[in-house]
C-alpha cells in the first residue's frame, strides 16, 4: 500500500492559520497606519478615542480567543 503524500503547505490547516494571522497582522498595521494619519489630521474628543480603544480592545480579544482556540486543538 502506497502512503498518502504530505500535505502541501497550502493545504495544511496549521499553514494556513499561520498565513491567515499573518495576513490579518499585515492588514491592522495598514489600517492602524491610516487611522494614525487621520487622527494627526484631525484629533477625536475623549469620548471618542475610549470608543476607539474599547473597539480595538475587542478586536484583539476576538484574534487572542481565534489564536488560543486553534492551538489548543492541535
């Protein structure tokens, strides 16, 4: 009996993760470059900026909870 082949890194589900996390890294740091530039432009209120962090907050929550998920069921 013939052994199945390795997996390809594109179809391994931990690489996949990997380039996922990855690509959603690369994506916030474009977007929180932005959002630097606009805010130098013009400055949020206090009310505003807690919002702000209270978004991002979750946001990170949200990828912390998806990071620590996925490597508990491995």
């Amino acid at each position: 009996m013939k052994k199945d082949p390795p997996p390809t890194p594109m179809r391994d589900p931990k690489h996949q993760r990997r380039m996922d996390l990855i690509r959603r890294g690369m994506e916030n740091k474009k977007r929180m470059a932005e959002r630097e530039k606009e805010l130098q432009e013009n400055p949020l209120t206090e009310e505003e900026e807690l919002e702000s962090m209270k978004r991002e907050l979750a946001e990170s929550e949200k990828i912390l909870e998806y990071v620590f998920k996925g490597s508990k069921r491995e």
